[in-house]
C-alpha cells in the first residue's frame, strides 16, 4: 500500500459519508491537511474508490510560481468542465461570472460533485475569492469541495488564514488533520525491503513521504536522512536523456500540459517512460506531473545555478511562442532566466491580468519585478508604472514601497509638465502619506494637489483632491473646514456624474458632522456607502463601512456596529484590500474588547498589528489594555510604542485612546502622580476640539487620580462616574454590553454588595489588577467574607479553556443558571448554552456539578463547592445581591 494512504481509512470513510450527505443536497467542506509529505495527495487520489459510483471528481491544483496564475486550479478544470465554466475561466476578468458558473458546474448531474483544490496554501488571491464565494454556498449544494493544504507552511500574515476562518463558522466542515505514520505502519512498509523498521521511523519519523523514498532507494546506511538525497539515489542509474527530461520538468512549479511538454522534449513521452515506471512522475494524455512536489523541489535544488537558468529559458521561449500563454507564467521563468527583457514586457500585462482578478499581492510582485530595470522605459511608462506599483502597494498595506513608488511617481510628472497627471499623484501622494502615518506630508501634498488641479481645469480630480483634503480635516476632528471643502467636492462630484468622488466626498462631511454631534451626519455616510457599492468602488465602500463602524463604537452602539461589520470585512477580504481589511480586524477586535471577550479581541487585532499604521496604533493599544487589564507584562512597552505612532499622526482619534489606556495603566499600578502628566494634554485638546468619548474617558481617569476636571453634561458613562453618578454609568455600560466597564463602575459604589458584585464579574474577566483593588477597598470597610478570586493555576488553564469559557466555568461554579449567566455577561441565553457545552466537553464532564468539581481539581477554580456557597450565602443571606444587580 501507498505510504501516503496507510493507516488513512478513517479518512476515506468520512470523506465517503460526506459525498454521500451531499448527493442528497447537503453539501460540506472538508479540510486536508498536515505538513509536506503527508500523504494528501494520496488519500485524494485513493478517494475516487471509495466515493458514490456517480459522483463526478474535479481536480485542480495551486502552483508555487513566484507570482501566482489568477485562478490557477479553475483553470486546470477546462477540458474536464462544461463549456460554460471553459468560457468563463478562459475569458477571465470577469469573476462574477465565473463564480456564477463554477456554482452550475456543481450543481450539474450527475450527483454528487467533488471539487478538490489541492495546495491552497499556494492560493493565488483570486483564487482564494472563488473558494470563499463556494464556502459561503457550498451547503446549499450537491456537492463536496475539498482543500488540501500544508499547515506547517502557515505563518500568521499567511491570506490562506481568511478562508479557513470563514470555513470555521460553516455548518458543515470536516477537518481530517493527517499525522505521521505509527511505527506500526512504518513496520508494515518496511517490511518487503528487508530494512529495519526503527531506523528507518527514526529517519523519517513517520513522514509518509520520507518513508516510501527511504524504502524505495533500498536502505537508510547509503542514503543521507533527507528526502533530497532519497530522490537523487533514485535518480542515479536513470539515463541522461531522461534526467534531462526530468530535470527540465523540474524548473517548471506545477503539471505542465502536453503541448508544452511535446516542445520542450525532443522524443515527448517517449524520454518519461522510465520515469513513470519508478513512480517519479504521473503522465496523463493531457499533463505531465510530479508525484510529489518534494520530488520536484529536490530535483530543481539539485541543479547547478547555470543549469537551471538555462533550463528556465527553455521554457521561456516556448511559452513566448505559444498562443495565450499565461503572462503570470511567462514573468516566473523570465525572472529564473534573469532575462529583463521578457519581464519588461510582459511583467505590465501580467500585474494587470493580477489586478483585474483580484489578487493585488500577485500584481504588486510582478510589478516590483518590472521597476528592478526602470532604464528600459521612457519618462511617462516609468511614471505610469510607478503609479501603478504605489496603488497595488497601498491597496496590500505595503505603505513603506507605496510611499517611495508615489513619491518617484509625482517627481517624473513634475518633470513632464503633465498637471492632470501630477495633480492626480499629488492626491494619490498625499493619501499614501497618511495611510503610512505622516500627517505633515500628507497634509503639504494635499494642498499643492488642490493648487495644481485648479490651474488644470479638470473638475473631476479638482473635486477628488478637495474631498482628500476634506478628509484630512475630518480625520483630525475639524469639522468646520472638512465640511467646507467636502460640500465644493460633493458639487463638483454630481456636477460631473463622478459616483466614486461623491462616495468619497459624502462619506468625509457625514463623518464629520456625525462624530460633532449632528444626526444628520450618519444619513450622509449611510449615503456614502449606497452610492459607493453601487458603482462597484470597493475602496470607497471599504471606508464608509470603517467610518460607520468607528462611529457607532465610539458611541458604544456596539450592535448598530454588528450589523456593518460583517458585510464590510466580508467587501474588504474578497477584494484583497488588506489595509481596510487590517483595519476592520482591528475594529472588530475593540468591539469584543468591550464585550469581555479578550482573547478573540487579541486574535482579532493581531491581524492589524502589523505595519500598517493606521491598523496597528489602535491594534497595539488594544493588545495592550488586555494586558493591563489581566496584569501581565508587556502592556507599558505595547503602549510606549502606539504613543510614538500616534503622536506622528497628530490625530485625537490616535492620541486619545492611547492616553487613556496609559491612564488606565498607571492608576491600576497606584501611580497618580503619572495620570495627569499621560492624561492632561489629550484631555485638553478633547475639551478644545468637544469630543466626547475622548474627553470623558480622560476627565474620568484624571479624577480617579485626584485631578478635578471641569463638569462634562455629555450624558457620557465615564462622565456619569466622574460626577459621582456610578449606578446610572453602571446601567448604562450594562445595556451596551461592556461587562468590565460595568463591574468598575460598580466598584466605585460605597455599597459593600455593589463591590462584591463588582468583585464576582472581574474574577470572571481575569481581571486581576481591578479586582485586587477592590478586595483592598472591601477589607477597608470591613468585609469578613471576600471571595478569594482565581489560583495562579487558573492562568495557567490546563484545560485549553477560551477566555470566555474560564468566565462561564467561574459562573457556573457559584450556581449561576444560564439566563443569570446571560445577564452578567451581557450576551445570550443561546450563547450562553453553547459555551456551557463546551465547557462540558473539554472538561469531560456529564453535569455541571462535574464540571464544578473537574475545574477545581485541575486548578482552574479556587477553593471548595461547599465554601463557596456558604462564603455566597454569608454575604448575600436573602439572594439582595442578585435583585440589585443592574
């Protein structure tokens, strides 16, 4: 047997019961996956025997070219797909239509079909949009798409990571992690070569791959412990003629279809057949494959420099001479070649090819390929080019080569006296620098954008230029002059019937009058995204979602902001606009963040803390608060350095958060003295600029350090708490669903019962720092019995409970039912009953006594069940404190 498939009958009977379920409608995603070796292609290619006699199996596989072909494995399908599908994937372009049709194809008779895409980690990004638009739908229909992929490749910037967080929140998902082979099995393959098997599972470890290499070459003493070594002693006594053939196979990173193949060897087929008998190629009537990528990659690591670059040439000028060549494919073997000529020329065609399908990192390399030789073009090809490589860099967060590209750009059209051109990078200049942090610069290009277009006389980018500025000013909370120029935008706009400047123009004015307290303004923005989805501006539409959902947070509106969040990192994902998307992470980790839920809110913003800027200042913040909040190292330093991003931005929307959360800090650690120095000038120009989240968060933190601030009548929660007025601010941070905000208002009752309330909510958010303060502060007034709060083995959670889990397992020990557990974690009953499960489960526990008892002995709850209840029953003796609860 196959070393990729022993031991994989588990595998292959779910994979059986799921095309059986889709044949009948129910269709389901199922994930191959485990590190290089492991026998997935195996078990893909063993499937077919074990699948429903009707099924239909579609393979389709993702190269490791350097920049990736737009919708590769689609591509691999035509010849074995309807002509419907053939047409649109060879059109390209046009991917709703091609979606549209891989849909019919696999709702086609007959029943069920099997879509196996293998390698998406090699995904190209268009690639990655069609399996999003088949997750999302997949359910629905008589089919099954299987994913094959290496998750040891997987960093965590990896785009394969979006996908499989939306196939996470499908229904139906079937994840068949492959691991290594058991000695066992090791034993069982060994057996025919007479080797021993436990040299042979101490040089593979179990590695399928490795061991059927190992096995194959006939022993382990000759052969190095590597797969190379394991390739090339099977390589040895093949014939020149064949190891040409198999070393000019082996530049090429994917199946190359029999046209190429007929081109590139003298006798074909003919010069493979020994290759195919020692199981080193797989050779259909249409392509020729390697059985293994490993193979491959250890016959091309094996060539001399010089042997491979000419081998890379070959297949250059075949693919230049044969029609509709993939230009991706082209630009991959010019640039093993070295040949600058060939990526010039068709390094455009393929960034544009890149572009059009959606995969802005694949168009952004190739155009960085193409500027390596910036002699070969002419002033205005340069400047276009440029232009080019700086919008696919701003549109992939790669804001330091946007910067450097845009700024090289606007120096040539200054050179060439062309004022549209210059006055449109000017914008495009001045929106880099601030997507890169750099206020000061961004601000200088924006005026002289709005000068240059004035003497243009093209209202259309004088309308686009006066939005950009107008967009300045509302980022930095002048609504005045951000209204002012966005109206002259928002009326040159309709007066040219430019939908995507009046999107954008629309957007700036609603956000600004929204955020300084006009109604009217949301109307506006709402109005902003309407115009913005209709005309297909995926960019404009990505930034109404962001300024809606800003709002709505800073208003603590935090289901109004539910409702756009979805759909907005929905927008952004699929169309690969990495920076908003970034952003949105962010966005959606400050909305769990005042949800209490700290460890999806850290998974969250980690995605934007990169470098991206305008992500990663509110994304180190956030990281840091939870830090703070649960006393553990590292916030002060996280803190240190959002300070320093967002002081160059110069923007209260940066400042202000991040002043507040080293306020915070500082009066958890019992400096006061240090509140007023990090708190006082953002305050000071949070009461200039009336904003009000800022100011009442910073006059709150100042207060609580001693510093009196003048009276805020915001109707604020923190502005509540800073008057004295801590139930009504308890309230209403209850109703917005901020769980920890709640228990520290309550904490500033005098009420012994409110603290203890207090004191049962912050054990259950780990939130250490607070907590300790408040047992200090009911020791002070005299209370006996203090809940003692959780273990230090609690942090350590050997169970692998969430942090939301430890909250709920917490609750449940005191006897909380689940509508009590709702209440205090301001969510649902339902989520409740879901987290209930699975504590239940990681814990194997039958009842939630068990639970109880299995989390105390683990550590994860202190004390004992029966002290605890009476330690409840002794400060609460008739249930007043669950009555007063807000």
């Amino acid at each position: 047997m196959d070393g990729g498939i022993l031991e994989r009958e588990h595998e292959l009977d779910r994979l059986a019961s799921a095309a059986r379920e889709a044949a009948d409608g129910a269709g389901c995603v199922v994930l191959v996956h485990g590190e290089a070796g492991i026998g997935k292609s195996s078990l893909v290619k063993a499937m077919p025997s074990v699948l429903p006699a009707a099924s239909r199996v579609l393979v389709g596989e993702c190269d490791d070219l350097a920049t990736r072909r737009p919708l590769g494995p689609f591509r691999d399908l035509v010849g074995g797909v309807g002509a419907e599908l053939a047409r649109a994937l060879t059109a390209g372009g046009d991917r709703p239509r091609v979606y549209d049709a891989l849909r019919a194809e696999l709702t086609a008779a007959p029943h069920p079909a099997v879509l196996v895409v293998e390698d998406v980690h090699w995904a190209d990004e268009a690639s990655l949009d069609a399996l999003r638009f088949l997750v999302h739908r997949v359910e629905r229909l008589p089919a099954v798409l299987v994913l094959t992929y290496r998750d040891d490749e997987l960093d965590r910037r990896h785009p394969l990571h979006h996908l499989l967080g939306q196939v996470s929140r499908a229904e139906r998902v079937h994840r068949l992690p492959l691991p290594r082979l058991s000695p066992g099995a090791v034993r069982r393959l060994s057996a025919v070569s007479g080797l021993d098997p436990a040299e042979v599972y101490e040089v593979t470890s179990g590695n399928p791959f490795f061991v059927a290499e190992v096995v194959a070459a006939g022993g382990t003493g000759a052969v190095p412990p590597t797969v190379v070594d394991a390739v090339l002693a099977r390589l040895r006594d093949l014939d020149d003629r064949t190891r040409d053939a198999l070393e000019q196979l082996a530049v090429m990173p994917s199946a190359v279809e029999r046209p190429l193949v007929d081109a590139l060897l003298p006798d074909g087929l003919t010069e493979l057949a020994v290759a195919e008998q020692r199981g080193l190629l797989t050779v259909t009537p249409e392509r020729v494959g390697f059985r293994h990528e490993l193979i491959r990659r250890a016959v091309a690591d094996s060539l001399p420099a010089a042997r491979r670059i000419e081998l890379n040439r070959q297949v250059l000028a075949a693919l230049v001479v044969k029609p509709g060549s993939d230009p991706a494919r082209v630009v991959h073997h010019a640039a093993q070649a070295g040949d600058q000529e060939a990526i010039a020329r068709y390094g455009p065609d393929a960034a544009r090819d890149a572009a059009g399908a959606g995969a802005h990192r694949e168009a952004a390399a190739h155009l960085r390929l193409v500027l390596r030789r910036r002699d070969r073009f002419d002033a205005a090809e340069l400047a276009d080019l440029l232009e080019r490589f700086a919008i696919e860099s701003y549109t992939v967060a790669d804001s330091a080569a946007a910067v450097d590209a845009e700024q090289d750009a606007v120096a040539l059209r200054r050179f060439l006296g062309d004022t549209r051109a210059f006055g449109a990078d000017l914008r495009w200049l001045s929106r880099i620098h601030w997507w890169a942090g750099n206020a000061d610069e961004a601000q200088r290009a924006a005026r002289e954008a709005i000068a240059v277009l004035e003497e243009a006389g093209d209202e259309r980018l004088l309308a686009l230029a006066l939005s950009n500025t107008s967009q300045l000013h509302m980022l930095s909370e002048r609504t005045a002059q951000a209204v002012d120029f966005g109206e002259r935008a928002i009326l040159l706009a309709r007066r040219t019937g430019d939908d995507a400047i009046l999107a954008h123009a629309l957007n700036n004015v609603g956000t600004a009058r929204w955020r300084a307290g006009d109604p009217l303004g949301r109307a506006q923005l709402e109005e902003s995204l309407r115009v913005a989805l209709a005309a297909g501006e995926v960019e404009h539409a990505c930034r109404s979602y962001a300024n809606l959902i800003w709002a709505l947070l800073e208003r603590l509106e935090y289901t109004e902001a539910d409702r756009y969040l979805g759909p907005g990192m929905e927008l952004a994902d699929r169309a690969e606009h990495v920076g908003f998307l970034s952003y949105l992470h962010v966005a959606m980790g400050l909305r769990k963040f005042a949800a209490g839920a700290w460890d999806e809110a850290e998974r969250h913003v980690e995605i934007g803390a990169q470098d991206f800027v305008p992500a990663r200042c509110p994304a180190l913040t956030v990281l840091a608060r939870v830090r703070v909040r649960r006393g553990r190292e590292g916030g002060d330093e996280l803190l240190d350095e959002a300070w320093e991003i967002a002081v160059r931005t110069r923007e209260l929307q940066r400042t202000g958060p991040v002043a507040a959360a080293r306020a915070e800090a500082a009066w958890l650690r019992g400096d006061h003295a240090l509140v007023a120095e990090l708190a006082g000038a953002a305050f000071e120009q949070a009461r200039r600029l009336d904003v009000v989240p800022h100011r009442a968060e910073l006059g709150h933190w100042l207060t609580r350090a001693g510093h009196p601030v003048p009276a805020d009548d915001s109707g604020h929660p923190y502005a509540l708490q800073t008057a004295g007025r801590w139930r009504e601010a308890a309230q209403l941070w209850h109703t917005a669903g901020c769980p920890y905000e709640r228990a520290a208002a309550l904490a500033e009752s005098p009420d012994p019962d409110d603290k203890l309330t207090a004191l049962t909510a912050l054990d259950a958010l780990g939130a250490e720092p607070l907590a300790r303060l408040v047992r200090a502060e009911l020791r002070h007034l005299g209370v006996r019995h203090i809940p003692r709060g959780p273990l230090a083995a609690t942090r350590d959670n050997p169970a692998g409970l969430t942090e939301r889990q430890l909250q709920v397992v917490r609750l449940l020990a005191q006897g909380l039912t689940n509508p009590e557990m709702a209440e205090r974690l301001v969510v649902s009953v339902r989520t409740v009953d879901n987290h209930v499960a699975a504590v239940l489960d990681k814990l194997g526990a039958r009842s939630r006594r068990e639970a109880a008892a299995r989390a105390r002995h683990l550590g994860i709850l202190p004390g004992h069940e029966k002290g605890a209840k009476a330690e409840t029953k002794a400060r609460d003796p008739g249930g007043r404190g669950k009555r007063r609860q807000t």
